[in-house]
C-alpha cells in the first residue's frame, strides 16, 4: 500500500470495494431554472419566529423571505401529496 500526503490528506492506492452507486436527485438545469410566479403578500409573525428566519438567513447567506417561502411551498408540497 503506498500512500501520499499533501495538505494533510492522505491518499492511498487501495481498492474501493465498498462503492455504493446512488439515484442521482440533482434538479435538471430546466428545473433550476423555473421560476414560479410569487405573489407579494403582507403577514404578521411573532417577533421570535421572525428573528429565528432572520438569523438563519444571516447565517446560510440568503434572505429570510425567501426561508420563509420555501418553508411554505414545502408545507403545501407534502399536504398536496398527502391528500392525493
């Protein structure tokens, strides 16, 4: 067995037996793409719930609104699915 270091990555020549081939679940370029139709609404949120959205959104380097809007597609996503 030979082995490298760089970087303090150690690379091996051993087999990779133990290779598991997965689904791929990446969207396609057309679903990234998409942009759906938003509607612009007003609504009243607890204080605290607002500033858990804005911290997390400060922390992954997005915007809050956006969190929140997907928080709520994926919600009507799985009742959509649920009721079908």
């Amino acid at each position: 067995m030979k082995s490298k270091t760089r970087k303090g990555i150690k690379y091996t020549d051993e087999p990779m037996n133990q290779a598991e081939v997965i689904a791929d679940s990446l969207p396609s370029p057309e679903q990234l793409a998409f942009k759906e139709e938003t509607v612009k609404i007003t609504i009243a949120l607890s204080k605290s719930s607002l500033d858990f959205f804005k911290e997390k959104a400060e922390r992954h380097h997005t915007q809050y609104q956006k969190m929140i809007r997907r928080l709520v597609d994926e919600y009507v996503a799985r009742q959509k699915h649920l009721s079908a």
